[in-house]
C-alpha cells in the first residue's frame, strides 16, 4: 500500500492492490508486467523503479502490473525539470 500511495503522490493512476496473482517470488526489486499495448505505461512505471524487470506477458488490455520483489528499497527519484533564466 505504502508504493501504491507513492505511486498516485507522482500522479500515476492506481488501480487494484493485492498480492501477486501469479504468486512469484521476485528475487530482485520488482517486476512490470504488461502487454503490447500498456507498453509506454510500462515503460513510464519503470522510471519510478528503475532496476525492475521488464516482462511482456501478452496480456491483451492496457493495464500494467507492478509487482514489488525482495530487493525492493524505494521508488527512484522523481525526476526534475531544470530551468534556464530567459536572457
């Protein structure tokens, strides 16, 4: 729940929270399921955390599912626009 909060705190939409429907144990920080379409989607969760694995499950809609693994520590820094001074 704290990573879903997280999630939505940087504007992503979050949908339903549960365990892992596959029931997985994920070695590593956290896995992003998707299928060709939620791609972009997937691609934009992993810039919150950078060092999951990527895994087309060719599921057929739009939803993307992240599964937090036991490396999980925290999302990664949120990224930031830098500003130049017109002139």
């Amino acid at each position: 729940a704290g990573v879903a909060r997280s999630m939505r705190e940087r504007g992503y939409e979050v949908g339903e929270i549960d365990n892992d429907p596959l029931e997985k144990s994920i070695k590593g920080v956290a896995e992003i399921r998707y299928g060709d379409s939620g791609r972009a989607a997937a691609r934009s969760v992993r810039l919150a955390v950078r060092d999951a694995k990527l895994i087309n499950d060719k599921r057929t809609d739009e939803t993307v599912d992240l599964v937090i693994g036991d490396g999980y520590e925290k999302l990664s820094p949120a990224p930031t626009c830098a500003t130049r001074a017109a002139g």
